[in-house]
C-alpha cells in the first residue's frame, strides 16, 4: 500500500507546475468577479433609495410652497392714496374757541362745522378755508329747506346749511348749465352743510334746492 507521502509525489509530478498565463488569467477573472459584484451591490443600493423615496412621496408629499405663482394669474398694481384732511390758517385755534356741535364735514373746498352761539336759539357756522377761518351766527330754518350763508371773498364760492330733507343743491347758470354743490348732510342734529365752487366769471342766476327723489323744494335766487 503507498503511502500518503508518495501519493502527493505522484500527484505533484502528474500536474506538473502552473503556467505564468493561467495565473494570470486567474488573477483577471477574480478581478471582473469582484467588479460585477460591487455593480450589482451598487445598483441594488440605487434601487432602494429610488423606492424609499418613491414610497416616502406616496406617503407624505412635498406641499405646494406657499404664496406660490406658478401658473397663476398676474396681480394688478394696486396703488394707495391717502389724501390727508387740509389745515387752514386759524382752524386750530377756531376749532378750540368753537368746538364741534357733531361732526367736522369735508365740504370741498371748505372745513364746516356748527357750534353753539351765545344767543339763545342760533347757532354758529364755522368754516375754514382757502381765505382763512371765522364763524357766522344763524337762526334755525324754520319755513325753508336751504339757506345761503355767505360768500368767500374773492373766490366764486358759495356754503350754506341744509335741513334734513335736501339731497341736493344745484347752481343754474345764465347760459342753462348746472353745478351739482358739495353737500353733507347730519353734520349736526337736523342740519347738513354745503358748499359750491364755481368757475370765476360765471353767471349764476339761482339755487335749486332738490330732495331724494329730485323734487324741488326750494329755489334760492343769486
């Protein structure tokens, strides 16, 4: 029986030694095992962060951001105008010696308000303006509709004090036209405040006072 020693012999002779070429080859091919197992590792790793994040979108998706313009219609330019209330020589001073019996009225181009008098049933119309500040006393409308209380010097501008009924005063021209008064009215309890300015030059023949529904009440000659 042959031993284990010469049993390799044999063998070993029988083989005989490895050629260069083969291991070299072995050494290639061990290489592109390597490669093809990194890229199939690489791309199994791809493959599930593809799907964690296909999964994580199905999930919970990313929201819109807001305030977002895609797609929308374009925003008009919106512009703000503040116009601040004028402030007339004396008005300050007119103002604390008088003061409002109500409200102040914008009544272009004036400031008006009504305040007490020292007599007993008038009251004082306070205007200021481009002429400056002062008061007028003035008793109570009793049969008319509108009065005419004075007349800015050296402009063509008219005001006066209206009762709750009027809606509206206009000026007649001598040639037919009609300038429509700034009115406001519950400027104080049962009285309204106008005021009209007109161009310079201008005849105006009368004042035609009218209600809510454009029925004349009154017609005041200039």
């Amino acid at each position: 029986m042959m031993d284990v020693k010469e049993a390799f012999d044999s063998l070993a002779r029988q083989e005989g030694p490895p050629s260069t070429t083969s291991v070299h080859r072995a050494m290639a091919a061990g290489r592109a095992m390597r490669g093809r197992r990194r890229a199939a590792v690489v791309a199994t790793s791809a493959a599930g962060v593809a799907a964690a994040v296909l999964l994580a979108w199905s999930v919970n998706p990313w929201p819109e951001p807001r305030n977002s313009v895609v797609a929308a219609a374009p925003t008009p330019e919106v512009t703000i105008t503040v116009t601040s209330q004028p402030v007339h020589k004396g008005f300050a001073k007119l103002k604390k010696e008088h003061p409002p019996k109500g409200k102040i009225a914008s009544v272009p181009p004036l400031l008006m308000w009504v305040s007490d008098a020292p007599r007993k049933g008038h009251l004082f119309l306070c205007e200021s303006g481009p002429n400056g500040s002062s008061c007028s006393s003035f008793p109570p409308l009793t049969k008319e509709f509108a009065r005419v209380q004075g007349k800015l010097r050296g402009k063509a501008v008219w005001f006066g004090i209206a009762g709750d009924d009027v809606h509206g005063v206009t000026a007649v021209t001598k040639d037919g036209r009609r300038l429509r008064a700034n009115l406001t009215r519950n400027v104080a309890p049962g009285l309204g405040l106008w005021a009209i300015e007109y161009p310079p030059g201008m005849d105006v023949l009368r004042l035609v006072i009218t209600d809510a529904k454009g029925k004349t009440l009154q017609k005041i000659a200039a």
